[in-house]
C-alpha cells in the first residue's frame, strides 16, 4: 500500500492540468508509447488519472508505469 505522504506528493508533482507523455506502460490496452495526455487527478490508491490525447483514459500506475513530466498546469 502506499503511503498518504506519496500520494500527497504526487498531488503536488502532478496537479491536475500537468501534460505529460507515456514512456513505458505494461497493458494490453495501453496507448502507444509517446502519446501524450493531460493529468486530471490522483486516486486514493496513487494511481496517477490521465486523459491521453488519444481518448484513452487509462491510468498511469505508481511505481509500475512510467511518464515524464512535460509541462505544468496551465
């Protein structure tokens, strides 16, 4: 389980309105690596909620998935 504190933190790293874009994500249902996609919050279990530009909305999972940053909010 994750902590309360890293899911306060990944709040504060990635707010909703941050861009980011897919590096590497195991799933059978997973965007093509590169997409890019618009945070639109953290769940209580640290699941980052991504809208990807592509109309997928899956989730980027902690510690699992990998995205990089590629804008803040706004």
């Amino acid at each position: 389980m994750i902590s309360r504190e890293i899911i306060e933190k990944l709040k504060e790293i990635y707010p909703s309105g941050t861009r980011v874009k897919l590096i590497k994500m195991e799933d059978v249902q997973v965007p093509p690596k590169g997409t890019l996609g618009t945070v639109y919050g953290v769940d209580a279990i640290g699941s980052i909620l991504v809208k990807w530009d592509n109309g997928s909305t899956l989730n980027v999972i902690f510690r699992e998935d990998i995205i990089e940053k590629i804008s803040d909010k706004g």
